[in-house]
C-alpha cells in the first residue's frame, strides 16, 4: 500500500485520472489487478473509473466527496437508498430517480428503468432526450418536462 500512496503522491491535483489509473494498472499488485478474481466488483470499479477518466484528480476528489456528504447527512434513513445501477440488478423501488441519464446507454439504461415499481425520475441534458434512441421512442403522454430553476433563470 505504501507503493501506492508513493506513486498517487506523485502526480497534482490538476492531472488527469486517466494518468493515475495508467500508473496505478501498471503495479503488479494494484487494486485492479487483485479485482480480476472477483469479476462483479470490478465491472463497477471500471465503470466508475470510466466516468473519472476525463476529470482531473481534484474534479474526481470533489465528487466523491459530495457523495459522502450526501451518505453520511442521509445515514440511517430507510426511505431513501442511493445506489449504482450495477448495484440496483435485481432491486425494486418505489421511485428511482436516475442522476445523469444522458450519460446511460443500452443494457444499463434498460436495467435502471426497470427497477422502480410507480414513479420514474430522469435527470440529464435535455439533448438526451432527444438523441438517445430508446427515450425518442418514449411517448410524450407518459412524461413531463421540467427545466431545473437554475436553468431557467439563466434565461430570464
């Protein structure tokens, strides 16, 4: 672990995970490599590392981090779960609100619809809507459009 730690201490803040993950997949003993036995976890592993790679280290610090804030003030509440869509397989949900929606494709996308059991939240850039095939073919009278507050002050 030492290794590792002395290898991360070498890069800034302002490097690109994509670097990191390069130098961390070249240690014989790295986390990834371990992961290989255990193929569920590390399909996760990658798929968080894939939504990393184009931030910087400090861009990546800073959203793990509010999402420990967010877990750590939400600890403890039965009535609300957050978790990856690799996790949700095999889960129901009263209401699922999906973060990001524009960056979800194929299998994923299908796997994080079909958890929830009576209201669907989705939450991305409009344009997805529009060029992801499968929420094209979703008719309109199924759905409402919201813009979020922020959004729609800018135009003001």
């Amino acid at each position: 672990m030492q290794h590792h730690l002395a290898l991360i201490n070498l890069f800034s803040l302002a490097t690109p995970m994509s670097q990191l993950e390069e130098a961390l997949r070249a240690l014989p003993d790295s986390p990834l490599t371990l992961l290989r036995i255990q193929k569920e976890k590390l399909k996760e592993v990658e798929a968080l590392l894939g939504e990393f790679r184009s931030a910087t280290i400090k861009d990546a610090i800073e959203e793990i981090r509010r999402h420990i804030t967010f877990l750590d003030r939400h600890r403890g509440r039965a009535d609300l779960v957050l978790a990856s869509i690799e996790y949700s397989r095999s889960q129901e949900f009263e209401t699922v609100f999906l973060i990001g929606v524009d960056r979800v494709f194929g299998q994923r996308l299908y796997v994080s619809v079909s958890r929830v059991k009576q209201r669907l939240f989705l939450v991305g850039e409009e344009d997805a809507f529009a060029t992801n095939r499968v929420l094209a073919e979703v008719p309109r009278n199924l759905y409402t459009r919201t813009q979020a507050a922020e959004a729609l002050s800018q135009r003001l």
